[in-house]
C-alpha cells in the first residue's frame, strides 16, 4: 500500500520542512493552497519550490485544491466545520475533480508525495480532506502526517 503524506509548515522553518519530507522519502511536495504566497519566509511558491528542488524534491501547486478566502477566514476563527463545509463544495468543482485524478494517478504510479498546506494539525486543514478522497479513489493508501520542528526546535 502507498503512502501519501500530509504536512503543514505552521510554526516551521523551511529547512525542518525539508528535513521532514526528506526523511519521509518524500518525491513530489504538492502545494494545495489557493493562493502560495506566505508572509512566512521561505514559503511562498517560488522559494518553498527552489528550498525543497535543492533536495532533489518536486513541487506541484494544485491551486484548485485551495480553500476559498470564505472558507481560510473560517480556519483562521477556529471555525473547522465550516471551513470543511465550504471546501466540500469546492472539492465538487471540475477543477479540483481533475487534480484529485492526477494525484490519484500519480499515487498508483507509486510516486511519493506529500500534500501541503499551513496548519500544523491535519484535523484543522482541508489537505486532510484532500487525502481522504485521494484515497479513497485510489482504492486504499496510508495517509501519514508529517510534523516539521517548531522553528523554536530548529537547528541554527
């Protein structure tokens, strides 16, 4: 059975979030934020994308796996049974349909990848959502949750 990770860079480092995925094996880092900006150093898309190809890592952004701004202002209140509600509906869109595809075709093809996002809890994310469906389509996969060192713990 495959594996498909989940990790969120919240209260992260770049190079712990590398160092995570690297340990995992972790060959394509999928970004499924709708929008890949950070005010975070090192986690908008071009950087977290350079940060994580310099450990021979992909990275993909699946922006129609994003959570609408209604549905990250609810995340950000606490409020996660309305931010699952809203991202269920944009899970239905044709868009996000065909990026669950190519995740579930890239997951047969045994490719191992890591979906991520900010929260640190998977609970409080939609990418757990994500990778519930991704694996149910698949027909079965280990969803395994990744952690990367508060950037307290990091190494200097």
């Amino acid at each position: 059975m495959n594996s498909l990770f989940t990790i969120g860079y919240e209260g992260a480092t770049p190079a712990a979030l590398a160092d995570a995925l690297d340990t995992a094996g972790v060959e394509v880092l999928v970004d499924v934020r709708a929008v890949a900006n950070s005010r975070r150093p090192g986690f908008s898309k071009r950087a977290l994308a350079a940060g994580v190809d310099e450990r021979g890592i992909a990275y993909l952004h699946l922006r129609a796996l994003g959570t609408p701004a209604d549905g990250r202002a609810a995340a950000r209140a606490g409020r996660h049974d309305e931010m699952r509600r809203i991202f269920s509906k944009q899970l239905e869109t044709e868009a996000a349909q065909e990026d669950v595809a190519a995740l579930v075709q890239m997951l047969k093809q045994g490719r191992k990848m890591c979906l991520l996002c900010f929260e640190r809890e998977p609970e409080h994310c939609h990418r757990l959502m994500i990778a519930e469906r991704v694996e149910a389509e698949a027909g079965g996969a280990k969803i395994e949750h990744l952690h990367a060192l508060p950037a307290s713990f990091a190494r200097p």
